[in-house]
C-alpha cells in the first residue's frame, strides 16, 4: 500500500465513492480555492492512482442491486412512469450484460402478454403514436375522412 499523507488518503477514499475530484480535494481539506487544481494534480500521481485503485477492490455494498432495480421498474411501471420504467429496464439489461437467462418468450401467448405489459408502461397516446408510424396506410387523417364521406 502506497504511504500517503492525511489529506490524499482521505482524497482517495471520497474520489472511489464521488469519482469527482474537486469535491474530493474539498473533503480531504483542501480550500475551496485550490480544490479543483488539487484534485486534478493527486489524480496524476501513481502512488495516489495506486490507492485509487486498491480502494476501488475493497469498496463493497451490501446493495443487491439487480433487485433494487427490479423494485424500481415495478414501482414506475404500477405508477404508470412510462420512461422511468424503462429507464430501469435499460439499466437492468447492462447490470446483467443483456444476457438474461429469460430471452423472451417462446410462444405467441406469451409473446401477447409481454407486448400487453409493455403497452400498460408505454401508455395509449405513445401506443397510438407508434402504430401510426408502423402502419401509416391503416390511419385516415381526419380531413381526408370528411372530405370521403362528403364526395359519397
């Protein structure tokens, strides 16, 4: 372990948890003034770098978080927080390195179920908007509509 003074250890344990390093060099003890220079002169030094890095292996949580993100998408989708469940989705499929044991479903049924779940997330007006995008020539605009019904 490389012998560092007070205020860079410090530096180090708060730059492994914030990874900014003039709120860093603040919490260490250095002033306000010097901060950001401070910050960015231990971030070039080896010894600092090294016990970076060796905190960076000792940092454990006790968080399990594929399950707190989990809770997440469940609480936003039943809330009907569209883009917050999706977000949580996204950040679900990195955690697991978009290789989840479940790929999908295997049978039409199933495949109806999750299309009417992620329906209920998207929400009816995003749903419309998508299927007219999808299938343009199925939707009538409404003038065209009047002005059909007026020739007839």
């Amino acid at each position: 372990m490389p012998e560092l003074k007070e205020k860079q250890e410090k530096f180090c344990q708060q730059y492994v948890v914030s990874r900014n390093a003039t709120k860093s060099a603040e919490a260490a003890g250095y002033s306000e003034r010097s901060a950001y220079n401070q910050g960015y002169n231990l971030l070039q030094r080896e010894d600092v770098k090294e016990r970076i890095k060796e905190l960076e292996g000792e940092f454990t949580t006790d968080v399990d978080v594929i399950d707190e993100l989990e809770k997440q998408y469940e609480a936003a989708k039943s809330q009907g927080h569209g883009q917050t469940a999706l977000k949580a989705l996204e950040l679900l499929s990195r955690v697991r390195g978009n290789n989840a044991e479940d790929e999908g479903p295997d049978d039409i049924d199933s495949l109806e179920g999750e299309i009417k779940k992620s329906m209920h997330v998207i929400g009816k007006e995003k749903i419309y908007e998508l299927l007219m995008e999808a299938f343009p020539e199925d939707f009538i605009d409404e003038e065209e509509h009047d002005d059909e019904i007026e020739d007839e």
